[in-house]
C-alpha cells in the first residue's frame, strides 16, 4: 500500500504473518499505527505520524529464527519479545526502541540479543520513566548472551536483569534508570568497557559471576557505583572513573567521595588505580655538581695517596712526607 492516511483508528494495521509494504502512509490520530510480529516481513518507508500514541510499531511475538530491527522511519514500541532458544534479536544501529515497565525483551535458553550501534548512529532504548511494576528492559537467563556496543539506555526502571548469562557491553550509555543498570546474578560472564553510567540506583550489581572485564568506565552520580556479593575471588574493577579525583567510596579510601563500592562475601577488590587518580611520582634525587660540595677536611695522618708509574722519571718519595 501507499500513499494512504490512517484516522482516529485504535490501530492502524496489523501484519502477523504475511508480507507488507507500505510506503507514504500517514497516520492521524491513531493509538497504535502498526501492530506487527516478528514472524511477518513488514518493508516500510516516508511515514508520517500525527497525533498518535506512538511514533512506530508495535512489535511483538517470539524470536525464534533471526530478526533484524532496521532504522527507517518511526520508532519500535517493544510489547513483549522474547527470543526463544537459538533465536537471534537484531537492533541494528540507528535503531530507536520504546519498552513500557512490564513487557520487557525476554531472552531464554540460548538466546542472543545484538544491540549494535556504531559511534555516529547508536541505538537507543528508553522508557517514560514510569516503574509501578520496577521491570527490567531486558530480561535475560539459561545461557543466553546478550551483547551490546553503541548503545544509549534512558529513563528505564532496570536497563539489564540477568541470570547465568554471558554479557559484552561496550561503548554505551546508561542514564536515569531508577533501578539498576547492569544486574548479573548467579554463574555467567561479564565484560563492561568504556561505559557511562549516570543518575541511576546502581550502576552495576554483580552476585557470584565471573568478571572478565570491567574498566575504562565512569561511574558518576549514582546512589551505588558497584556491588559485589559471592565473588569467591578477588573482584577487579580497576581503572574506572568514579566521579571524583579522590576515588570511590570504600572504607579502605577513607578520603574518597567518589560513587560507592559496596561489598558481600568478597575477599578482596582490586579498584586502584581509578581514571581521575593523580599520578603518585617517587621522589627524584637531583644530581649535584662535584665543585659545588664544600671541601672536606683532612684528619691527621691522612694524605693524598702516591702514584707510582714504573720507568716514568718524577715518581719523587720525599722522606718528609
């Protein structure tokens, strides 16, 4: 279809399984411009909304294949995906995505989720800032992976849940999310790198997985910066920016003012040195000029020594000396 003008419809249209084309559409007064499943192939393009619930789509249904959520025009309200095992999710960079408290992107049994932006075209993903329910945006378990670069995540009432899951966050933003950002609980991996995590309840909240990576990241203006419970093993977090030239909030930083390190059940943490820290430079021993040293006083019975060259005339002994 093209060129066509939806109306003070509750939903404009809706494709479950066949496939739609629809070019130059414009929607008016519309709650809810296009109810899609993943399992539809929908092709859109030069869309217009005016006066509608929602700039986009909704999508929902299960992943169970490979699907791939392209940046065109309008954005994807995300109602209840969920990616079931050995289905891939795809946001592609550009790609902007609604996710209202209570339905968020469920990954099971061996599911991967791709969250792939680049530098100049991130995706994003936000909320309204709205948690009666205090549900995560995306909810992964039993294996699944979940792997995110480019990303910004705002206004969210927890950004990641995560049970015995594989996680890989690069070059991503998380902000105001009232809960926690990045939560991993039980057996799984976690890299966090290069990361900017702000004006949230916890930045990162880790109960018994392994950290593979975690730094280049700056913490700053959280009411938790990271917390770490049943880590069995000494937990590096080092060479992260905590929001203060003084270092994170710990009792083996007592002058530190920075976002907190709150710990459980953990032998030791490894957090020094951090971003901001000032280099600790040894003190320098500066060389001095032999002719500047005052000269020393002979004792008694001390003389300068003799030196005696075999076959050169001059070597004098003076009985005297």
């Amino acid at each position: 279809a093209s060129h066509v003008v939806f109306r003070k419809c509750n939903t404009g249209i809706e494709n479950s399984f066949g496939t739609m084309k629809l070019t130059a559409a414009t929607f008016i007064d519309t709650a809810f411009p296009g109810q899609i499943s993943v399992q539809a192939v929908f092709d859109h393009s030069d869309t217009t909304f005016s006066g509608t619930g929602f700039k986009g789509w909704n999508y929902a249904g299960d992943v169970r294949d490979e699907v791939h959520l392209k940046s065109r025009d309008g954005e994807y309200y995300v109602f209840g995906l969920r990616v079931i095992q050995g289905g891939s999710l795809y946001f592609n960079f550009g790609t902007t995505a609604y996710i209202q408290d209570g339905f968020p992107i469920q990954v099971f049994a061996h599911g991967n989720l791709f969250i792939s932006g680049t530098e100049l075209s991130p995706v994003t993903i936000y909320g309204n800032g709205d948690c009666p329910l205090k549900m995560p945006a995306i909810s992964a378990a039993s294996q699944s992976t979940v792997t995110i670069t480019h990303a910004n995540f705002h206004d969210l009432c927890t950004g990641i849940d995560a049970t015995n899951v594989t996680i890989d966050i690069g070059n991503s933003v998380f902000k105001n999310i009232s809960g926690t950002a990045i939560k991993l609980k039980e057996e799984g991996d976690i890299t966090v790198t290069h990361t900017d995590i702000s004006g949230s309840g916890i930045a990162i909240e880790l109960d018994g997985p392994t950290i593979q990576n975690i730094s280049q990241n700056h913490f700053h203006g959280n009411a938790v910066g990271v917390s770490l419970k049943d880590t069995y093993t000494a937990a590096i977090i080092k060479n992260n920016g905590w929001g203060s030239d003084s270092g994170p909030t710990i009792a083996d930083n007592p002058d530190g003012t920075g976002d907190s390190i709150v710990l459980d059940t953990v032998p030791e943490v490894i957090y020094r040195p951090w971003l901001e820290m000032e280099d600790e430079q040894p003190p320098v021993d500066t060389p001095t000029d032999p002719a500047d040293e005052p000269p020393v006083a002979a004792e008694p019975g001390d003389h300068d020594p003799i030196i005696i060259v075999p076959g050169i005339t001059g070597s004098i002994l003076n009985k005297d000396y």
